[in-house]
C-alpha cells in the first residue's frame, strides 16, 4: 500500500501541529506506522491522499449513520449555506431541532445545543452541581467523557478512592471532586456514596461505552444504579455522546429501559459537523441560564449549519423506522462471520457489540469493565490493524475504541471484511 504522500503530509504536520494531529489517536501511536491522511468519503469508502481506498469502519468516529456524505445532508447543507453560515443570533432550525430531539428521546424536556461532546458533557456536570448545591461527581474508570479537567481522572490505588489527575495541567483541586468507580460494580457506587454522603451531585455513565472498547453496563447494575441516585438525591446523567442515536432511535436509554435526569448527545446530532447538545427534566434544565443561575454560553451554538444537517438526520431517522433493524442485520452479519472466523481458528477472543458498534478484543477474558479491557494484547491488536488497513479496511488505529456500522456498507463491503479478518488473523497468530 502506498503511503507516500500521506508520511510526507505528517512530517510537515509535525512542523506545525504538536504530534502532526489535532487529536491524539489519529497519530496512529497505539499502533505505530505512518497516519493515513484522507481526500474524500462517498457511502461506505473512504479514499487517502495517495489513492488507496477502504472500507471505513470510523465513520467519523461515530456519526455517519447513513455513510459519507449521503445526499439529504449535503442538500440541508447546501440550503443553509446559501443563508449564511452563523449569525450569533436565534433561528428557526434551532427550535425545529430542539423540538425533534425532545419528541425522539422522552427524558430530553428540554435542551440546551452546544459545540462539542466535552462541552455537553461539561455543562451536564456544572447543571448538575448547581441543581442540588453539591459539589462532588462519580465517574467511571475507563469511560470517556471528554477533556474537561475534571474529567482527566483515574482510579489512583483503587477503584474506591479520590481521583489523581492523568494529565499534566489538571490541578489536585479538580480531581478532588471527582469520584471513581468500577464498571458494573454496583459496590463499588454503594461504597463511594457511603464514605460521601449527601455530598455527591451527580453519577455520569456511559450506558455503552465506546472508549475502552465497546462495553455495555448490565440491566441489573444500570437498574440499580438508577434507584440509587433517586434514593440518595443524585443526578444520574447518560453520557450518550456517542451512542445517542447510534444504537437506537432513543439511544442506549431506549435499549436498556432507564431513565436518566440528565443527557448528554454529539456525534450523529450533527449530521457528521460539530455539534453537542445537553438536557433532561425541565426543572433541573431551568437552571440554566438565562432563566437560572447556571451560566453556560457558545457564540457558535446551534448555527445554522449544524441544525440543518442534524435536522436533516434526524428528521430521516424518524421517517424511516427500518432504519435500525437494517443496522442490526448487517451489524450481527459482521458479528456472527468475526465470530465464525475466531472459531475456525481455534481463538477465544472476546467479541463485544451492541447495535451497530462494536469491538474485537485480543483477550480470551469476558470484557466487562475497565480491567478486562486492558488485559487485551495491544501489540497483537497493533498487527491485525495495519494487516487489515493493507487490505483495504479502516479500522479504529487503537484497541479501546468502537467499530461502527452505517447503512452504506453492503453485503460485498461485510464479506470482504470478513474475509480479510480472517486473512489477517491467519497472518500474526
């Protein structure tokens, strides 16, 4: 595969830009080799700098549900163009959005639009905190919420603890209010809400989380947590960034039967552009501001461009309610060939999926949580991507990410995947 115009495009990123990207997986470090810089997308391809086309199982890290640049989105796109790009001002697509995101997710009564998944989920925690007057939050090891301060934060010495700071440039004082528990543990929430009583605002979970892999939280540990936070007057917020629908026209929320006070959503809400949004129960989103104390504020938020092609995806999700048992047949049809594959080769490895994302794990162990996750074999995995990329299927240039399905994959693009995972297994077992 010929990769020269995309190594000599990263040492000149290198010059310019720190690690020659502008988000650190892309630098392919988990993996080594040179990153693949992209030219265009059309359905289920993606196509590089030097010619070499793929499969693309990113999709943008989420959001094209439908593929690369479908055409509905460039229509909205095209019309909101012509009207100008940002106002900084009220629009009607914005209301239109609002109200559709509402009327597809029943815990969503009201909404506030931002920019970013991290700033949605920042804000949701801020909210939270403002609400009920408590300045402490429980996260969860290994679930990613993005790179707000006080969400740069590990276990430390054990899951049961304060959390110490995983980057440098995020103060003690931030991590000091940020709990961490264990995935699927309902003990170990029990645990932290006893040593902290009545001084916790708020529990933020991934529901499915998609950044240490694609691990899904247990109906019985979801449940529970839930009648905990209402006993113990915790906000429970469903950082649904990337599953929002992506898994379900309802999200994660709609899979496993919850009912979160909080939400968080990005990626397909977009449409593929920037785009984040927050909200939940009325009572506890009028504490926004302007109506509420809780100052939060984006002079981009909700522009014009974002609203029309994320009301344009989202609009097409509701008229077309096939939409996601065709995303289940061609998901569980990638599932059940990986899975034949790992048979036929003797392999164990676990294999989660949830809907239309998923991950391949290179560990023989149930992945569950955060420490089964990271007993998978990196190095082992690190080979099977760059086989895979030399066969033409783009996969996530790191273990603890999720694979994602759209609607423009077709049978041949499965099979051919399937094919070449086996081929490429065959080739570093």
């Amino acid at each position: 595969m010929n990769l020269n115009y995309s190594e000599t495009l990263f040492n000149e990123a290198k010059k310019y830009i720190p690690g020659g990207v502008n988000s650190p997986v892309r630098a392919f470090k988990s993996v080594g080799g040179t990153p693949v810089f992209m030219k265009s997308g059309n359905g289920s391809k993606l196509i590089d700098v030097d010619g070499n086309v793929y499969i693309d199982y990113i999709g943008s890290w989420g959001p094209h549900l439908f593929g690369h640049n479908p055409p509905f989105i460039k229509e909205a796109l095209f019309t909101a163009i012509e009207n100008g790009t940002s106002f900084g001002a009220p629009t009607e697509a914005e209301v239109k959005m609002a109200k559709l995101i509402t009327e597809l997710v029943p815990s969503m009564e009201m909404v506030r639009m931002v920019n970013s998944g991290t700033e949605a989920t920042m804000s949701a925690v801020r909210v939270a905190r403002g609400y009920t007057g408590k300045n402490k939050f429980i996260k969860f090891e290994g679930c990613y919420h993005g790179h707000a301060d006080y969400f740069l934060i590990k276990a430390g010495s054990g899951a049961l603890t304060f959390g110490v700071p995983t980057s440098p440039g995020v103060t003690t004082g931030n991590a000091a209010d940020t709990l961490v528990a264990d995935f699927n543990n309902i003990d170990s929430i029990k645990s932290l809400i006893n040593e902290n009583k009545n001084e916790i605002a708020a529990v933020i979970i991934e529901p499915i989380a998609g950044n240490m892999g694609t691990v899904r939280a247990s109906y019985e540990f979801i449940r529970e947590l839930r009648e905990l936070c209402s006993a113990e007057n915790i906000l429970l917020i469903f950082d649904e960034v990337m599953t929002g629908f992506r898994v379900a026209k309802g999200g994660a929320q709609e899979i496993l039967g919850i009912t979160p006070d909080l939400s968080t959503f990005g990626k397909i809400i977009g449409g593929g552009l920037p785009v984040g949004a927050f909200g939940g129960k009325k009572e506890i989103m009028e504490f926004v501001s302007p109506l509420g104390p809780v100052y939060q504020a984006g002079t981009l938020s909700g522009n014009p461009l974002a609203m029309s092609a994320g009301y344009a995806m989202l609009n097409y999700i509701k008229e077309n309610p096939s939409v996601y048992s065709e995303l289940e047949a061609k998901s569980k049809f990638l599932e059940d060939g990986f899975n034949e594959n790992l048979k036929s080769l003797n392999k164990k490895f676990a294999f989660n999926r949830v809907g239309s994302m998923g991950t391949l794990f290179f560990t023989e162990n149930e992945v569950i949580d955060y420490n089964s996750a990271v007993s998978s074999d990196t190095k082992l995995y690190g080979k099977f991507f760059h086989e895979m990329l030399n066969r033409g299927i783009y996969l996530a240039p790191a273990q603890f990410e999720a694979f994602f399905v759209s609607l423009s994959h077709s049978e041949e693009d499965l099979s051919k995947t399937i094919k070449s995972q086996y081929e490429s297994l065959k080739a570093i077992l």
